[in-house]
C-alpha cells in the first residue's frame, strides 16, 4: 500500500509539472502574440523611448545596453514599479523596449506592460546576447564592451 501511495504521489507531481509547463507555454504563446519584436538592428536608440533592463541588479551590472532613458527594474518587481519608474515620469505611451539575457522575460514584461495600461511596447528580439552578438556593444563598470565576431 505504501508503494502504491508512493507511485500516486510521483504521478501526481508529474502531472502539476506538466500542467505548469503547459500554463507557461500559453502565457509565452500569448506575450509573443501581443508583444512585438525588434532585432538589434532595427532598434534606434533616442531620447523619445525608455529602454527597460527586466533582469537582476547583478546581470545588470555585467553590462547593459546603453541609451538616455534606461531603467533597471527586475522582472519580478515590474508590476510594482512601473507606475512610479515609468508612468510618472514619462507617460503610458512612450515607446518602451523591454529586455533581458535572451528574450524571454523580455517579452513577459512587455505582456505584463501592456496588460497594466502601457500602450507602445515592444521587446528586444533575442535579449542582450542578441544585442551583443549583433556586433553592437553594451557598457559595465569595465567600460564599453563588444563580441569579438
């Protein structure tokens, strides 16, 4: 009986898994249907747009794309900040560029943007790695810094 218990108690959590991996699949089929890309080489930095770094304080620190306007704010911080750190400041329909390392919680955070009332958003095709591997360069502590291609 223990065994049996055991077996149902492995099945169960399997199902949860796939059940959650199934959620997350809707919500990123959703953010890509409602959150438009941008290549790096599309991407024209100006004063007229805020570009919204959405990973940690220390992925930031390891270098991010320099531009007037830009903001760190976490992923898991956007909904919280964004009124004070963005709406406030410039408005709900300024052009906002979200990204992280490699696209993901980039597009996340546009869907959650949008979802709070921001009108013109669009995330950074690929993340930084994208950036970087477009030839462009981002800045750190260490100065500006590029892939060798």
């Amino acid at each position: 009986m223990n065994n049996l218990h055991t077996k149902l108690n492995e099945y169960s959590s399997k199902c949860d898994e796939m059940l959650l991996s199934q959620y997350l699949k809707n919500i990123l089929a959703e953010a890509m249907s409602e959150i438009s890309e941008i290549s790096a080489n599309g991407l024209i930095i100006n004063e007229n747009m805020v570009l919204v770094d959405v990973r940690e304080p220390e992925e930031f620190a390891s270098g991010y794309i320099d531009a007037p306007n830009i903001l760190t704010i976490p992923r898991g911080k956007l909904e919280f900040m964004a009124i004070d750190k963005i709406a406030k400041v410039y408005g709900q329909d300024i052009k906002i560029v979200t990204y992280c390392l490699k696209g993901t919680r980039g597009i996340l955070a546009g869907l959650q943007l949008k979802k709070i009332g921001f009108t013109n958003v669009v995330n950074l095709q690929g993340g930084i790695l994208g950036w970087l591997e477009s030839g462009k360069s981002i800045k750190s502590y260490l100065g500006e810094l590029q892939l060798k291609l």
